[in-house]
C-alpha cells in the first residue's frame, strides 16, 4: 500500500508539474504583455521552480564527453564492459591517457542515488586514471527473476569486477561501500588473489559508527531491526519490471535526506526564485543541474538494506570481527600489502570523524607506510568526492597514494 499511495501522489504532482510548466512558458511568452508587467515575471518563476521540484526523473547520464587538461580538450570514452542483473561495470577513458595510466575502480553507494551522483568523482580521477564505476540497478528495475541481492552479492559483484579489470587495480569506496569494499578486500587478500586492490580509498564511510555519531547513525539504531522490516520496506506495484519485489523505496530514503537539511534545500530553492525573477539563468541553472541529480533516486533491495542497517549500523560486525561473507567470517588481518588510505569531512554530518579512520586499526599487520588518514577541513559529506574542494585538495592526496602504492 505505501508504495502505491506514492505513485498515486505522484502521478498527481507530475500532472501539476506538466500544467505548471506550460503556465511559465506563458507568463514567459514574449508575444504577451503580462510576461513584462505586473506579477507576471513573479508568476513565472514561482512556476518553473514548482515545475522542476516535481517534473518526473528517470535515471540521469553522466555525459562526460571531454576533459580540459592545460587548455586543452580530450575526448572521454565511455561503455559499460559488465553486465550483471544488479548492476554494470562502466568504463572511462581519456584519449591520449598512457597506456600505463593506473586502474581505478570507484565504488559507488547503493544508498538510493545513482552512480551519477559520482559524477564529479569521475571527471576528476579520469584526466589521470582509467577509471571503471559500478552503476547500481535500480532495484524496481530488476526482474524477481533474478534473485536476490545482498550484502554477500554485493561484495561477490565487487570481487567479480575486480577480476575482470585485473592485477593492480585501485579502489575508491564512496560513503556506505566502505564496508563491503574493505571485506571483499580481505576476502581476496586471504585467498591471496591476484586480483587484490593495490590500494584502497575509504571516504566518508561508516566503518564503525561507534565512533563520532551522526543523526543517520541514531536513526539506524533507535528502532529494533523488525521496525525497519514492517515499516520501510515496501512491495514493487505491477507497473515496473520488478513488480512483487520487496525493497526499500528510494523515495523514502530521498524524504530522510531532505528532511535533515530541510531548511537549506528550501533555501536553496528560494533563492532559485530571486534568481529567475532577476533573469539571472545561469545561477537558476546550477542550481537546477543539482537537484536533477538529488532528486533522482532507485530502489534498493529490502535484503540488502535491512543487512547493511544490522550489521554496519546497530551490531558494528566489521570492526568487533564478527563480519560474515558466504559463512566464513572475515579475516581483517589478511590485508597485508594492499595500502589504505582513510578520507574524512571535518564537516560531514552522514558519517562522523573517525568513522572512517577506524579501518586503519583493523589491520594490525599491514605496515604503517601503507596507512594514510586525511581529515578534510571545513569539508561537508558531499564535498569529499564533489566540487571544487574535492579537486583541488582531496584528489590530488588520492592520485599520489595510487602512484606510490602500484604493484607493477
């Protein structure tokens, strides 16, 4: 029923947006008078802001076609290399990159946005890397057919990737795959595989949210898992292709995000208005192109989620060793020479300082000069891998750990 009563409320708000957009491009029509008198400007703007907060989003494009690298254009390359019924490895490339460029595959959260959310991640890290990304499905999307998908899937997708790009590859876990990239990393360091991240770069990620805990780390555990299974999780309607599926909508997840900084997205969205009333198009249009991306959100499996809630967030399995895979319990202290590197926002109020740190102390024997920690100041959680203080200071930290940490 829940999922339902959304896509009624939907479809209505979408019927509204469609009926307030064509009132804004007639307030806006330069053929009549009102467009330049009176509250006809007014009008208009308040129109296309409603418009756009409710227009329908499908799944966004990273459409990043070239790079500037010193005034000059390259092409970027993009395909997707691996299919897998939860989700695509996609790759990008640069022309004109060496041949001997490092490998780099980012992890992108499955937490209710796309893998386009990395989008400035991925223009960064591919003037100077080849770069892979794993684009989760969204959950709707897939067919009951396939099976389920899990936190055991989710690291076995992230081994099988691995493989395919091959030896000395290096990893970069956004925010909740912290936790699955750092098992499936010791996973394949016990089983001494070639195929073993070179390196591996946490940000932002809920390694052990004993430490420092946020608003998100107080709502995983105020409520027993059971509440979380008989008040989240959802059934997909007949009208997408994984109708009968239990997930975790992600428009519920989307309504918890907006509702921690309520206040600045509505601030933002006011200040979209003065900016169109003033004709001033190019900051309406940042401001725009951030809330496409926001506000397009997928579905995640109802087994993965209720997993990642219980053992990430209310029983802490990875740092107290209780971390299972496929019933074997994972073995930290396998990591031996793959180098980690721990980046945390001194202002991320998602997963709080030393959260992140943490997976520095669970691997006793990997040596210290394969250890790093950044503490990114006056950094929020979005600004670790986005904008212009994630390019100009974080990414570079990145780019030097992966030169000095390469196998070959």
């Amino acid at each position: 029923m829940l999922y339902d009563a959304y896509e009624l409320h939907r479809s209505w708000l979408h019927n509204a947006s469609n009926w307030a957009s064509i009132g804004a491009e007639l307030l806006s029509n330069p053929a009549l008078p009102i467009g330049y008198f009176g509250t006809g400007p007014i009008m208009a703007s308040a129109l296309q802001v409603f418009a756009h907060l409710y227009a329908e989003r499908g799944k966004p494009e990273f459409l990043i076609q070239h790079v500037t690298i010193e005034g000059e254009r390259h092409a970027i390359f993009e395909s997707v290399v691996r299919h897998k019924p939860f989700g695509a490895l996609r790759h990008f490339r640069r022309a004109g990159l060496p041949e001997d460029a490092p490998k780099l595959l980012i992890v992108a959260p499955m937490s209710g946005h796309y893998a386009t959310l990395l989008r400035g991640t991925v223009e960064r890290m591919v003037l100077n890397q080849e770069v892979w990304i794993t684009d989760w499905a969204d959950a709707k999307m897939v067919p009951i057919t396939a099976g389920r998908f899990d936190l055991d899937d989710y690291i076995d997708y992230l081994i099988d990737f691995l493989r395919f790009i091959g030896p000395d590859t290096h990893v970069l876990a956004v925010c909740q795959p912290s936790v699955p990239a750092f098992a499936a990393t010791a996973v394949m360091s016990a089983e001494n595989d070639p195929c073993r991240p070179s390196s591996l770069t946490m940000m932002g990620g809920p390694v052990d949210t004993r430490a420092s805990p946020t608003s998100v780390n107080d709502v995983a555990v105020r409520q027993p898992l059971s509440w979380f299974a008989n008040n989240v999780i959802a059934t997909v309607p007949l009208n997408y292709p994984g109708a009968g599926r239990q997930v975790y909508p992600g428009f519920l997840q989307l309504a918890g995000f907006l509702s921690m900084n309520l206040e600045s997205h509505l601030r933002s969205h006011w200040e979209m208005f003065k900016h169109l009333t003033m004709g001033d198009q190019e900051s309406a249009e940042a401001t725009r192109r951030f809330y496409d991306e926001y506000l397009s959100v997928c579905d995640m499996t109802s087994e993965f989620y209720l997993q990642t809630i219980e053992h990430v967030f209310q029983k802490h399995s990875l740092p107290k060793g209780e971390f299972v895979h496929r019933g074997k319990p994972i073995d930290p202290d396998a990591i031996r020479d793959t180098a980690l590197l721990a980046i945390e926002g001194e202002r991320d109020d998602i997963s709080g300082i030393g959260q992140t740190r943490a997976a520095l102390d669970l691997a006793p024997h990997l040596p210290d000069a394969k250890k790093k920690y950044l503490l990114a100041e006056d950094v929020g959680h979005y600004g670790i891998f986005n904008g212009s203080k994630w390019r100009k200071r974080i990414a570079p930290v990145v780019e030097d750990w992966i030169r000095e940490n390469a196998r070959s």
